[in-house]
C-alpha cells in the first residue's frame, strides 16, 4: 500500500528520520501523492540556507561538503545534504562519494545524508532536487548543502534553488579551459581553490583571476589565512565581491574561513533584499517546472491506449516531421472534447 | 522582414551557404516559421551519419573533430561540425575552439561549421541540436559531427541523436572518477584515449578497462597502430565491441583508425537493424521535445496580460506550493473555453 501524504509529513516534523526519507522518495515520484506532500509541507518551508555546491570531478567537492556539514554542526546548527548525480542518467548514484561520506558523518542525528540520480529526464533535476530541499526544508534542517558534479547544465539549475552557490576548482584538471568554459563566472558566489597544497594551486588560481578579468567581473581574492599576495580591488555580482579562497577540504583547513563567507554572502542578500528575490525566482522555476510536467501528463493521460504507437508510425513511415507532428497533436488535443480530457487529469 | 522558410529552404538545397547559415538561426528559435522550414526540409534528411563526440574540458574534443573532418574529406565526403557548448548558458559560445577550427578547415567548401550555445533553456540543447542536425543532414552533408563538453546531461541528449557516439579521454584529468562518474559506459561507442603522448596515458587506459569491467561490461581494447599488450576477450553493447583506442589529436595520429571503426561501427549498426531503430528512437525524441514545447506554448500564449503576474504574486504570498498552483492552474485552463484556447494557438 502506498504510504499516505499526510502521514509521512506528520511524522516526518517530529523528527521520524524513517518517514524522512520515506517522504522524500515520495516527492521525487511527481505524483499526485508527492504534491499533496509538498502542499502540506509549504507553510513550513523558507527557513533554510540551501548552498549549492560544484565543480568538475575530482576537485573534492565531497569532502568540502562533509567539513562544512561539521562546521555547521559545531555552530549547534543541523545540515542536511543532498548528493546530487546528473551525470549517471542510466545507472543511478554516485558510488565514490557516499562512502567516504557516510564514514564521516555516520551516526550524528544532526546530519542527514541524500543521494539522488536524476535519470536524464528532462528536467528532472531541478525539479526532483528542490522537490527534496523544500521537504528538508520544511522538517527543520538549518542548511541544505545540495552537491552535484558539473561543468553543464545542471550547475545552471543549481544556480536556481541555492542561495549561496560555491564553485569549486583544483590544480591539475586543465584549469584555464575549465574556469572558462564551465560558465561559473555567472553562477559562483564563492569560489575555492581546493587542494591548495599541491602543485598548480597558484597556476589555478591565476587562471581563474584572468578568467574574470577577461569577463569584465574581476573577483576579490582572499586568500584566507594562508597569505595576501596581491591586492585586487574588490568588485561584484549585484553589489557582492565574490571571494577567491584556498582550502585542503581532506584535513578541513580553510572550511571554517569558507562558511565565514557565507554567512557573510547570507547577510548580504538579506540587507540588499536578494534574498527574497531568490526566493521569488526559485518558487517560479518550481511553478514553471511542474506546469510542463503536469501539462506533459495530462496530455499523455489522456492519450487512448494505442494513440501513442500511430504516432509513432507516422514517424517511422517519415510522413511528417517529429515537429510538425508535435504540433498537430497539440492543437487536436486543446480542439479536442473538453470532457475527454477533464475525465483523465483530476 | 524575417526571411520566408520555403525561399531559405530552397536556397539551401542549391548549396548556398549563406542562406543555410540563416536557414540555421531560423531553426534554433523554435517559431512556427521554424517548424515550417523543418517540415519543408524533412523529407530529404535521413542520410547523414551522425557523430556524438564528447568528453570532459581539455581532452582535445575539439582537434580530434577537426581531424576527423579532415580525415572525411580526404574520403571526397562532406562533413558539417556542429559544436555546441551547453556549459556557457548565459554568455554563449566556445571560445576557444572555434579560432583554432576556423584556421584548420577555413576555405574548404566540405566543411561547414556552427557553432550553438544552449541557453540553459529546458531542453534546449537536444530540440535545437537536432533541429540544426536535420537541416545540415537535408542539405546533403555526408557527415554530422556534433562536439560538445560533457560530464552531464549534455552527454545523454548527445546519444539520443546521434547514431556513433565518441568518448574522448585524456592523462591528468582524474580519471578514475571521471571513467565511473561520467556515464560514459552507457552512450560510448568508441572511446579513445587522446593525447597519448603525455604521460599517465596508460594509467588512464587501465583506469576505463576497470571500470568496464566493474560494471560487467568489458570494453575490446584496440591499440591501434601503437601496441597490442593485453588481450581482453571482447564483449559487447548490444552486440557491438566497444574500442578504446589511442589518438593524438593535435597531429592527426590515431584518426584513420578511429574512422575505420566508425564505418564498422555504421555497417554493424544497419546489418543488426540498429540503424532504423536509432533513427526511430530520435524521431520520438523529437516529437516528445516539441510536443512538451508546443504544450508550454499554448499555455503561455493563452494567458491574459497580467495573468501571469497574480501567479507568481500568490507564490510570493506563500499561499500555495509551486506545485499545487502548476497543478491547478493547468486544470483551469484544460476546463477553460475552447474558443479561449483556440485563438491563440493557430
């Protein structure tokens, strides 16, 4: 029997980790079961700092998210983390990371831990993943440190349900193209160069302040507590100067400089009222989202059962273009009996 | 004016570049225009090979396509590059790559090349990539090179139209986590092993043989004119040897061979019947994009001027999740008037 909505949130807010995670897999399931959750969960949402975290494999990106959730932790503060895997469509998950993760933060009530693959449907993503954060949200969690590996689109959704979003680079992984191809100069709030002990990191970090130069949105490095080399005037992304820091995320050093800044870049988006206009932009993309996910469904659901295989014999006999026949059926479809459709979308 | 589609439609087919390139931007705007002039072209396309050539920044994506293209050419065959870069979503465009291309190949009518950047549009990259394939295929380009950056979503679109799908690695990118994190195993036809030269080549062949053999699918490895150390029995996708094969792009070393495998690659593909099933398969994805396009469409263009503005002002109050107000809303308009509809959507 599937579980019901009401239920699952109920005990979900008093702390029950079970029916957390049990509520979670129901709103990925973008049923009508997972709206009804997601509605009753809303009035309790908006609370959370939900920090988006990326990079390119292999930059840490794991560990730096495991120290902060502890640094958060010695705040007295609770973080949940939500590993999100857009690059493994098919199979599903990310092997390497949890590990490790569950090693570190295993058997602290504090932290909660999330994999999710998102399988390379459209949208589905950021649709799925905020889906998540909002019930994380809505059960208490102070921070929502969403992971994901990227250098495409899904950094760009990242950018859509975090308030503070972190890039993260590291020497040796062909720094120049990577700092200017992955888009990060529109997205990143903070940007840390990790494994800063070894060779490269300065080369990295060079790359990364021309690259901005060459944007014509030059960064303010700060190099944290480790030296002050150079001074570059401090300039912005909408009034905030976004900061170039070392870390070594395996022994934590520069984690706790890094969640300085982004109480800072917290501060920040309060005073200036971004905050809420993030808040405006993300409930949007929700809305907007689920709209073509429900407009998508509706039409399917009330397709007869073998309308779909004449569809696609017309393709197949290359009668009509993939486009023109999308068309069509649309326009059939709104011209079509009202009572028809209305019988299937309820 | 904008230009009409028949006339580009036609100019194009005479072999006018100008008229393809405007036949191009005209196709990537998704405009009713747009479909006319793929509905018009379609019933010329289905005779390209299509190529998918992805990997990770700094592989080399970009020589290898470039050589390959020369390497067509020298075939007395045509090949038209397509390079698009959804990492750039805002600013748009691979920077890089494209003066390098445009000294290689500039003045060979054989070969045209477009560059596109997907706006971090919901599936954007796959509607106009295979809008642009289509024109490129209907104008009588013998091949489609569609190079693109990936460790991402990106990937997925790139096998959902493409019939060969290149993998391209490279030493000094992590590859370990890249090999098992990026998805590869799942769309990879070929794999190779660019910049061969450089040192960590061979760890990074070793990396990619264990991670085909963790997920139980062993890949052939084929050193091509380089060695032949290790015999791996050679197993199959769906029937077909994936290669790995060892290139260096940057002087064309290794290319005649990745050809060579990509013409097995076509005659496997169409003695075991997985041509037509391919083509099948992209036509559908093409309806789905469109279908989800046209329905958005409809919605949007039906909506009264300040309609949308009270939506997001009920968000903004924090009246109604996303997801309700999405559900809701797309019941109201499938139960509105017909006639409401109808105007807009012709």
């Amino acid at each position: 029997m599937p579980p019901n909505p009401a239920d699952l949130v109920a005990q979900a807010l008093t702390g029950n980790r079970l029916a957390l995670a049990r509520l979670l897999t129901l709103v990925e399931s973008q049923t009508d079961s997972a709206i009804e959750a997601l509605n009753l969960i809303f009035p309790a949402t908006g609370n959370a700092h939900r920090v988006g975290i990326t990079g390119a494999p292999g930059t840490g990106k794991s560990s730096l998210t495991n120290k902060l959730a502890q640094t958060v932790r010695r705040r007295g503060e609770t973080a949940a983390i939500l590993a999100v895997d857009p690059s493994s469509p098919f199979t599903g998950g990310a092997i390497l990371g949890d590990r490790i993760r569950m090693r570190e933060c295993a058997g602290d009530p504090g932290v909660f831990i999330r994999s999710m693959a998102s399988r390379g449907a459209l949208g589905g993503l950021s649709l799925t993943t905020n889906a998540a954060a909002e019930v994380l949200d809505g059960v208490g969690f102070d921070w929502i440190l969403v992971e994901t590996v990227g250098t495409g689109q899904a950094e760009v959704e990242i950018a859509s349900l975090a308030h503070t979003v972190i890039v993260v680079e590291a020497p040796g992984l062909g720094d120049e193209i990577q700092a200017i191809k992955a888009g990060i100069l529109e997205i990143a709030d903070l940007i840390l160069v990790n494994k800063a002990d070894q060779p490269g990191a300065l080369r990295t970090e060079s790359a990364l302040m021309a690259a901005f130069h060459a944007a014509e949105r030059p960064a303010y490095r700060h190099h944290s507590d480790i030296d002050q080399s150079g001074i570059i005037p401090p300039t912005s992304k909408d009034g905030w100067s976004i900061p170039i820091l070392r870390t070594n995320a395996i022994d934590g050093e520069g984690v706790d400089a890094v969640l300085a800044r982004v109480l800072e870049h917290r501060t920040f988006l309060q005073e200036s009222g971004q905050w809420q206009a993030k808040e405006t932009q993300r409930m949007q993309h929700a809305f907007e989202q689920s709209l073509r996910h429900a407009l998508y469904t509706a039409w399917h659901d009330a397709l007869p059962g073998d309308a779909y295989d004449d569809l696609l014999r017309q393709l197949n006999n290359r009668a009509i273009s993939p486009q023109q026949l999308a068309r069509q059926t649309v326009q059939a479809w709104l011209t079509g009996s009202k009572s028809e459709s209305n019988r299937h979308i309820s």
